[in-house]
C-alpha cells in the first residue's frame, strides 16, 4: 500500500503546476484517518496538477480519471481500516 500512496504523495508535494481555473476539480476527502495521507496532501490532488513519478522519473499530469480510481482505492482502503473516508472528486 504504501508504494501506491507514496508516487501521491510526492506528486501533490512536488506538483509543478496547478490549473488556475477555478472550476478545478480536485480529490476531496471527508476523513483521512487510516488513509497515510493528510487533508493537505490531498488539498493539491487536482484535475491538471504535474509531478515526477519518483520510480520512473516521468512527468504525470492527474487526469479526472486517475483520481477517480483514487477515491476508489481510498475509499476501499479506509474500509479496511473500519473507516468511511468518503472520498470523491468534486
């Protein structure tokens, strides 16, 4: 688990470029408890934020799609810990 939240969590640290659109759609969790992410961390994973992916040292650019499956899997995850994150892309 913690080398698939690991790329995340560098990329919303190291994210070099945010779309200054204000209709951004971004990761939006309600509790982060059990997830090894922070409420900050996930404040910057936005549609059209870019980072280096820290194993293959390739730019990526989040997609709508990518977070998605994000939620998914933290959603998925925080079950498995007895919570309810109830994250979503808004």
């Amino acid at each position: 688990m913690k080398k698939f939240v690991l790329p995340i969590i560098i990329i919303s640290i190291l994210s070099c470029s945010k779309d200054d659109d204000s209709n951004s759609e971004c990761l939006i969790c309600d509790s982060s408890e059990g997830l090894e992410i922070t409420k900050n961390e996930l404040s910057n994973l936005c549609v059209g934020v870019s980072g280096e992916d820290p194993d293959s040292g390739e730019t990526l650019t989040l997609t709508k799609d990518m977070l998605n499956s994000y939620a998914a899997i933290f959603n998925a995850l925080g079950a498995l810990t007895g919570t309810s994150p109830n994250c979503r892309v808004e």
